[in-house]
C-alpha cells in the first residue's frame, strides 16, 4: 500500500505540476482508511454493504483533518483518474481516489 500511494502521488504531480503542496499531500494521503481497516478487494467492500462506504468516508475525512486538508475530497469512478495509473504498476485494485480530470483536484 506504501508504495502505491508513492506512486499515486508521483503520478498525479507530473499530471498536476504547479499545483500546491497540499494536493501532493492528500494525493499521497488517498488511502489512508485502509492503513486502519485493511486492504479488501472491492467484492469484499460491496458485500460488506454501505457501512463500509461510510466508516471509509469517516475515516479519511479524520485522516484529512489532521494533516489541513479539506474533509471531503472527490470520489468514485471520476476520481480514479490519478489512481489508475499506479494501479496498472502493481496494486490489485481501487475504488475511490482524489483526481479529477485535467486542472486537478475536484471538490465536492
């Protein structure tokens, strides 16, 4: 998981260049639920049910607050832009991400 958030936000910076540090930070931060609930194949999220979603949302939002960053990022298949990259150089999935397409991070 380390490496592929190095990735993620390595990727998204060359994608992104100019953009401020702290959009580095929550590109890199992407992830962060799964360092508290663990890494599950998107199966195991959809039959776990909507709890998984929310517990996911909570947590990163937590993650997000710690650091500065705003507690509610861009997420779902438009957000995948800037993970799918990373995804095809060696982790097994993703669901959710910060990226939207062309001027950076999209909010809510």
């Amino acid at each position: 998981m380390a490496e592929h958030s190095l990735l993620v936000e390595e990727i998204f910076a060359r994608q992104n260049p100019g953009l401020p540090v702290k959009w580095r930070l929550a590109a890199l931060l992407h992830d962060a639920p799964e360092y508290v609930i663990g890494d599950m194949i998107s199966p195991v999220k959809a039959a776990v049910g909507a709890g998984y979603g929310e517990l996911d949302a909570r947590l990163a939002a937590a993650v997000h607050l710690r650091f500065g960053l705003l507690t509610v990022l861009l997420t779902g298949e438009e957000g995948d832009q800037g993970c799918r990259p990373a995804v095809g150089l060696g982790r097994g999935g993703a669901d959710r991400g910060l990226f939207g397409r062309g001027g950076g991070p999209v909010l809510w």
